[in-house]
C-alpha cells in the first residue's frame, strides 16, 4: 500500500511538473504572438507616420518665399 500511494503521489508531482512547464511554454508563446500582432498593426502607422516626419524634414523654398511674401 505504501508503494502505491508513494507512486501516485510521484505520478501528481510529475504532472504537475509538465502542468507548470506547458503553462510557461504557453505563455512565452502568446506573450510573442500578441508582440508580432502589435508589430503588424502598428507597421502601416509608422510607416505613415515616418513618411510624414521626413516629407516635414524636407525643405521646400517656393513655400518658405511664399511665407515672407505674405509678411512683407
């Protein structure tokens, strides 16, 4: 009877074990997935948004003459 509540006991402690490693595996693998989902998304936006910060990043001088016209 020992033997067998002493198997037993080690079959739990076992599943527990793999029960704790497949939730951590689980877990990376979901925390990675919603990373690359917000990648995804995101990329369109930021691609707007970096063409949007350069096209502000270019000078044009037909505008900037434009402005001093209406100053002066």
């Amino acid at each position: 009877m020992k033997q067998g509540r002493q198997c037993r006991a080690r079959q739990r402690k076992e599943a527990w074990i793999r029960y704790e490693s497949d939730l951590a595996e689980y877990n990376k693998k979901k925390s990675q997935l919603e990373a690359e989902e917000k990648r995804v998304a995101n990329a369109p936006f930021n691609r707007i948004r970096e063409a949007l910060e350069e096209l502000e990043a270019i000078w044009h001088p037909d505008e900037e003459q434009e402005r001093l016209r209406d100053i002066l």
